[in-house]
C-alpha cells in the first residue's frame, strides 16, 4: 500500500514538473515570437516636432541611411536625428521635455520609456530642458553621464570636448577617470562644466 502511495506520488510530481516546463516553453516561445526589432516597445513615449527649419535628417531604427525628416514624423526609441549647416529642430516628449538640436549636431533616442529618457549625445549643441522632474532625463556624452534635475542645461560635444552649462535648475555630471575612479560634479544655475573625453578631466566654472 505505501509503495503504490509512493509511486502515485512520485508519477504525480513527474507530471506537475513535465507540466510546468511545457507552460514555461510556450511562454518563452510566444515571447519570441512576438518581439519585433523593427519597433519600439509599446510603452514607448513618442516625440512631437514642435519646429523644423533647413536640413534635418531622421534614422529609423531599422534604416541603413538617413532620410530628410518631415514635420509630422513622430520621433520613436532607437532613432537618430542629425541636423545639417542650417538645420535647427525642437522635439517635445509628454508635454514636458523639450530638446533644440541646434546645427551641425546629431542625437540618438536610446531609451524613451516613461521611467526614463536617455539620449545619446553624439555631437554638436543641443539645449535639453524640462519644466518637471516627473520623467528623469539623462544624458550621455561620450564617456560622461549628465542627468538633468530641473530645468534648462546646454550640451556642446566638439571633437573630444564637452561644455555643460546650466541655463536653469540643476544638474549632475557623472565619469570615470582613466584610473576608474568616479568622479560627480553637482552643477546649479549659472555654472559650466568642461570636460575632455580623452583625458576624462574635467574643470567647473
């Protein structure tokens, strides 16, 4: 009697964990399936233009080259804007991040999820500012981090060198040295921070 409980027992788990493992392999299966590359996630929040002038250039996350950006384009996770000798446009994230691409500069939407924006600064002037700290913003320049607190602050990214200046608010600066240690500067309204990714040194004015 105890050996037939023992069998039945042991047939019983066999048959949960055999259960389980199919469940788990549907699951991953149904995952695979439905991730597409080519869009960005569903929660994604999507970028407005609020003004477009002269050349402007826009990358889908798929595409192999630039195109000229229309007005109306909504500006989605994964995609890069690159602005020409004349070009100049401003994009606006959940009525509350506001980002002027000045000429000549370049910028690559890395994340736009609601828990965070990060952009990626590849080169040239731009002005992020936020009214709300709602959604945190952050943004990197090479090797340096800048996260945006509260307010308005200018990126310019030339060759190796980066000025931060902060127009309104707050901002933090964030690196390693060539030595790995890390090193964060607190910068308020009025101050400006020069930074050499090359060197990873930095000065604050």
């Amino acid at each position: 009697m105890k050996r037939t409980v023992l069998i039945f027992g042991i047939s019983l788990l066999i048959g949960i964990g055999i259960s389980v493992l199919y469940i788990q392999v549907i699951a991953l299966s149904d995952n695979k399936a439905s991730y597409d590359g080519s869009r960005a996630p569903p929660n994604a929040l999507q970028g407005s233009i609020t003004y477009i002038d002269g050349e402007v250039l826009w990358q889908s996350r798929t595409a192999t080259e630039a195109a000229e950006l229309g007005g109306s384009t909504p500006i989605q996770q994964g995609e890069t804007i690159e602005t020409g000798d004349d070009g100049e446009v401003t994009i606006l994230f959940d009525e509350d991040t506001l980002i002027d691409i000045f000429s000549k500069s370049s910028v690559s939407f890395t994340q736009t999820l609601p828990a965070n924006i990060v952009i990626t600064h590849r080169g040239g002037e731009v002005e992020y500012s936020q009214e709300t700290a709602t959604i945190p913003l952050s943004i990197r320049v090479g090797h340096l981090l800048v996260k945006l607190h509260e307010g308005a602050i200018s990126i310019i990214f030339e060759e190796s060198n980066v000025t931060v200046r902060v127009i309104e608010g707050s901002a933090t600066t964030v690196y390693n040295s060539l030595e790995y240690e890390t090193n964060y500067e607190e910068l308020n309204k009025g101050e400006s921070f020069f930074y050499d990714d090359i060197s990873r040194e930095s000065e604050v004015l």
